[in-house]
C-alpha cells in the first residue's frame, strides 16, 4: 500500500494510524476477517475453502484469528446461520 501512494512504508503506516486508529496489518487482517463472515453465512462453501480464498495459509490459523476478532470459531459462526 506503501508503495501505492508513494511514500515509505514506516511513513504510510504512522499515518495510516494516526487516521484509522489501527495499523495496516490490522485492517487488511479485519478485511480479510468480514470477507470470511460474509462467505461463512452464505453456507456454500467449507471452512476451509473460506479460509483458503481470503488468504490464510491453513484453517488452523484462520479458526485462531477468526475467533480472536469475531469471538466464536468460524464453525460455530457458520452453525448460527443454518
């Protein structure tokens, strides 16, 4: 993102916080975590084919983070809807 707007990448990220309140790791990570919760209620796909299409290396990472940030597994999360 850094490079997007020309700028250096410890510049872009004091300024990305100082105006969202959260660094860029974190908001692409919350991104990436609504991406999953939107996937998850459509019922269509697997955990981990979610987890594979919104950038987690493995469902075991994705099922830490996800319950970290939404507080439930995306299993339990997924349950809630069917």
């Amino acid at each position: 993102m850094s490079a997007i707007a020309q700028m250096s990448p410890h510049y872009f990220a004091s300024l990305f916080k100082q105006s969202t309140g959260i660094v860029p790791h974190q908001y692409v990570t919350k991104c990436r975590i609504d991406k999953a919760k939107h996937l998850l209620a459509k019922q269509e796909l697997s955990v981990l084919q979610i987890s594979h299409l919104v950038g987690f290396q493995s469902q075991s990472h994705f099922a830490k983070i996800f319950r970290k940030y939404v507080g439930i597994t995306p299993q339990a999360f997924k349950a809630n809807f069917q």
